[in-house]
C-alpha cells in the first residue's frame, strides 16, 4: 500500500527524523567527519524528512553564515556512507536509513517573507488600520 504524495508524514517518520536530527548534529558538533571541507564548517541542521517506508533520508542543512553552501553540500553527500554507519550505531532503527542532504531554503524564504513585511507598501497599510471604509449601521446609513 503506498502514499499519496498529498499525505503529509506520520508520527513515527516525524519522530524518527527528530532522533536522527539530533545525531547528526551531535555527529557534526564533534567533527567526527574527516572530510577536509567539513573540518572548519559548522552546520546547522535544521530538518530530517523520512520516506514512509523510513528507508530514504533527507537531512536539510545550512552551513554557519550560508557561506560555501554547495561545497558543504557536496562533501556532506559524500561523507554521506559515513553518517549512515554512525547513525546506526546510535539509534535503534531497523533499518538504517540512506541519507541524502540538501541545502535548507527556509532560511532564505523566512527572509523573503520578512522583507515583503517591512517593505513601505505593508506598512503603509498597517498604518492606515484594517477599518478606514466606512461601516454601515443595521438599517444601511453611514456611522
């Protein structure tokens, strides 16, 4: 029985993202990678989503700064295999799941939104209040 894609994620892959969030950021607060490119790096890894069949693994990270994001990405994928077996050391899953990682884009939206919010058109409309029309009494003229 598979899942529709408009499904949105069961507990149990919720939760087991949490507990392999949690590893990996332990994992990469340590600096047990022995990539080059990784040694000098912090990331933030701010989401794990899980296939429903909790095989398939999308860890979404940002490095510190957002500076060399991609090269960061790259050596992540690579240290990927590396992940995975300290992954299965500490979590009790049944299976360990396949990791891929990808660069988060909520920080840039979140900044998007932010900006669209302090711009002159939004806050003039604030300014102005939600009730410059003029409201109409129960018999229909103007109060």
């Amino acid at each position: 029985m598979s899942r529709s894609r408009g499904k949105p994620p069961s507990q149990r892959q919720l939760r087991v993202g949490e507990e392999i969030r949690h590893c990996l950021a332990r994992v990469l607060m340590q600096g047990e990678a022995h990539d080059p490119e990784l040694q000098d790096v912090s990331v933030t890894v701010s989401e794990v989503r899980l296939s429903p069949d909790l095989k398939n693994a999308t860890a979404f990270v940002m490095p510190l700064g957002g500076s060399h994001s991609q090269e960061a990405i790259k050596a992540l994928n690579r240290a990927a295999p590396f992940f995975r077996h300290r992954l299965a050391e500490e979590v009790d899953l049944r299976f360990t799941p396949r990791l891929s990682f990808q660069l988060d884009q909520s920080f840039d939206e979140a900044s998007r939104i932010d900006a669209l919010l302090n711009s002159p058109r939004v806050r003039g409309d604030l300014a102005d209040g939600p009730d410059t029309a003029p409201r109409e009494d129960d018999d229909g003229a103007p109060s």
